[in-house]
C-alpha cells in the first residue's frame, strides 16, 4: 500500500535555503557570508533570514550575494547596507567556467563549488594561481578581510 508523505512533518528544505558559505578567518571571525541566488524567485530576505542566526552572535560586516549572471557584495556596516558596494560579473570572475555557464550546463552544487574554489584563491594568493577580482576587493578593503581566511559551509557549522 502506498502513503503518501506528510506534507506537515516533511522537513527537507529547498536547495536555496541549504547552501551558503562564510569566510572565517584564522582567529574565527566571519567577515563573510555568501548566498547564492539560483532561482528568480528568491528574494533579498532569504539570504538575511541564514544570516540572522549568525548576527545574534557576531556581526558579520560583509555579505555576498551570487547568481549566475552577477556577485553583489554588501557592507552591513553601512546605514545604506542594502545598496552593494561591489558588483562583480560572475562569468568575468570565472573565466574557466564561463562558457559552461553561459550555456545553462552548470547548476547548484558544481556552482557553489566553483564559487568556493574562487573565494578559496582569493584568500590564498601563494597557491600561485592568478585570480579575478583581487582589485576590485581591494576596492572596498575586502581583501585584507579574506587573507587568510578559510571558506566554509555554513550549514555544516550550524
């Protein structure tokens, strides 16, 4: 006999509230958190809504937000945090990937890893790889925060 789920006590949650990283750094400050957007029906108050927990407990100054098209960075610091202070172009700050996902043939997880990877040579220049958006970070003082750091998955953590 087949039953059905229960749709009341069904508990597994969409992929866009699972997966989101931060950036840790050494002495185990978050300076970063990063959302991914990878529906068009995921709204700014999703990504605050994983972030809040971590607020409580330490503010986490900066956050990312990434689609397949762009990277939005914003500085919860600011009066005017939800304005970004850096946009990015997700296919110009991965080069090797771009075609792919120019062509729709890369999704969720391969993203978020390819994000990772990213973030990962960014705070660990001396791997010797070149890596988009070191000057742009600059910019806005980001890089010093991810230095170092270590990218992590934030649902693991919590």
């Amino acid at each position: 006999m087949y039953i059905p789920a229960d749709t009341d006590t069904y508990t597994e949650q969409p992929f866009y509230k699972k997966f989101a990283l931060m950036v840790q750094r050494p002495t185990g400050e978050i300076v970063m958190v990063v959302d991914f957007r990878l529906t068009d029906w995921l709204n700014f108050n999703d990504m605050l809504e994983k972030l809040a927990p971590i607020q409580a407990e330490q503010l986490v100054p900066y956050t990312m937000l990434v689609d397949y098209e762009n990277i939005f960075i914003f500085d919860f610091r600011l009066s005017n945090w939800q304005e970004p202070i850096l946009k990015l172009s997700t296919l110009e700050m991965l080069p090797e990937e771009a075609t792919l996902i120019r062509e729709g043939n890369v999704f969720g997880w391969s993203f978020v890893k390819f994000i990772r990877f990213w973030l990962d040579y960014l705070a660990h220049p001396n791997y010797g790889k070149t890596v988009p958006g070191v000057k742009e970070l600059e910019s806005v003082g980001l890089m010093t925060q991810i230095l170092g750091a270590k990218i992590r998955d934030l649902v693991q953590e919590g």
